[in-house]
C-alpha cells in the first residue's frame, strides 16, 4: 500500500508554504501525484453592493485577491517543478468545504492545515478541519501552524482503543508505519489485550520495532493530553489516531479527545474517520 494521489490544501495563511513543503516531501517519498487545492473564505459581493458605497471597495478587495491567488499558483508551480513532483493546480468554486470534502475522497491523502486563531487567513468556515475530517471518507493529515515538519513518520504513536475508528486510521497510516524506525501503541486499560494482535499484524507490514505503552487518563479530554506527553515522551513525529464525532444539522459533535488533538496539536497528526 502506498499513497499515489496527495491533496495538499492551499490558502494565503501564514503556514501555507510550511504545509507545501512537508507535501512536497511527501510526494517524493512516495512517488504520488500531488494536488494543489486552493481554497479560502470568500465574502459574498451581495453584501457589499447593498451597502452604500462599498462596490468599489469590493472590487479593489477582489483585485488583490486574485493577485494572492496568482502568487501562491506560481509558489505551488515553481516548487513542484524543482522537487520532481508531479503536480497540479486546482481552484475550487461554490462552498469551499463541500468542494475540498469532494476532492479528498479522491485521494489516497489529504494534508490540512490546523486552525490559528491569530491568522484571519486561515478561517475557511466554522468547524472547517472538523467538517473535512468526518466527511472526507479517507486520512486527513493535520499539520500544526507552528513549526515546520519537512521530515516526520520516523517514530510513530498510535492511540489504540480497539474501534472502528482507531482501526480505520492503523490501516490508512500504513505507508508511515510500515517505513518507520520506531512504532509506540498507545492504549488503556481495556483495550490492552488486543494490541499484541495489532503489533503482530504491524510487524507482518514491515515495521521493525514496535512498543506497547499504557496510557493513564479517564476522561477524554484527559486522553488528547496524555497522547500529547506521551508523543513528547517518546519523541514521536507522527500520531495516528482515529476522529471521533458527528456531524448534526449544523452542528458538529466531536470526541474529546479529537478536540484536544485538533486545538493542541504539537506534530503531524494522521487522523481516520
């Protein structure tokens, strides 16, 4: 298994070129094609034509827009011809998450970006990475806004709690783990038994070492955070746990865990839902 189509999410943030250049790093490793999805939060023009006065600033506003757009294309372009990459440009029109939801189900990949509240850029809509995780049908790599991350998926930690979830995203990480130097399990109390079977079935794929920790939390906040130290502990680079939640109407319900995970990233995170 490998993955041979990366989906790559591209805006005007201030962690897009960081999150380009771990995807780039990516498709190389894995020989994939990779797909620059452009997408951001775009302000209907209704509201500013009915408002006295602020046609002209729209346009102006758009104008510029449009020229962030052109410089973040050459950006993907220009890196992608240097890496070797094969690469191509898409821009989605309409409802941004209903669009980037579409294209990753035709990936064996999507790279997300995590939220930072101090950068307006990175706002798509309320509960983007959320909407994206449970509706994309396939692994949705989040990369914290801070730091870069060129090179990770040497020392992986999976949270293993027997679901279909947690299972789901063991499966979907098999080209990190399989390529690993190191893979830590991360369980509880109840769900200790089974991760022998889980290491054996690991080992079968290639990965070469491979330890059982037990985590001590008891509730789920308590959970993202003991996942958080543990990766710190065992200097991991890449966690693999599964997305717990679910979408009402408008309103999304998400585990606690996830919610730590998604608001407290420190590494990568490769999450399954």
């Amino acid at each position: 298994m490998s993955y041979k189509t990366i989906v790559v999410h591209m805006d005007t943030s201030a962690s897009a070129n960081a999150r380009l250049s771990l995807a780039l790093g990516l498709a190389r490793r894995f020989g994939a094609h990779l797909e620059g999805l452009f997408a951001r939060f775009e302000p209907n023009p209704r509201e500013f034509h009915v408002m006295g006065g602020t046609a002209d600033y729209y346009d102006t506003h758009r104008t510029l827009r449009l020229e962030q757009r052109g410089a973040i294309e050459r950006l993907f372009r220009a890196e992608a011809s240097r890496a070797q990459v094969d690469g191509a440009w898409v821009v989605t029109h309409g409802d941004p998450v209903s669009a980037i939801m579409q294209r990753c189900r035709t990936a064996d990949l999507a790279i997300l970006g995590q939220a930072n509240p101090d950068d307006p850029e990175s706002w798509i809509a309320d509960g983007f990475p959320e909407s994206i995780l449970l509706g994309a049908g396939g692994p949705v790599l989040l990369v914290p806004y801070a730091g870069r991350f060129e090179s990770f998926g040497e020392r992986v930690l999976i949270a293993w709690n027997g679901s279909r979830e947690a299972a789901r995203a063991v499966h979907d990480a098999l080209p990190f783990i399989a390529r690993a130097a190191h893979v830590i399990i991360a369980t509880d109390e109840q769900s200790h038994a089974s991760c022998d079977a889980l290491a054996a079935m690991l080992a079968r794929h290639g990965a070469a070492s491979i330890d059982i920790a037990k985590l001590d939390s008891r509730a789920a906040q308590a959970a993202g955070d003991a996942l958080l130290n543990q990766a710190a502990d065992g200097a991991c680079d890449l966690l693999v746990m599964g997305a717990y939640g679910h979408a009402r109407l408008q309103e999304l319900v998400l585990g606690g865990a996830t919610r730590t995970l998604l608001s407290a990233m420190t590494l990568p995170v490769l999450m399954s839902h």
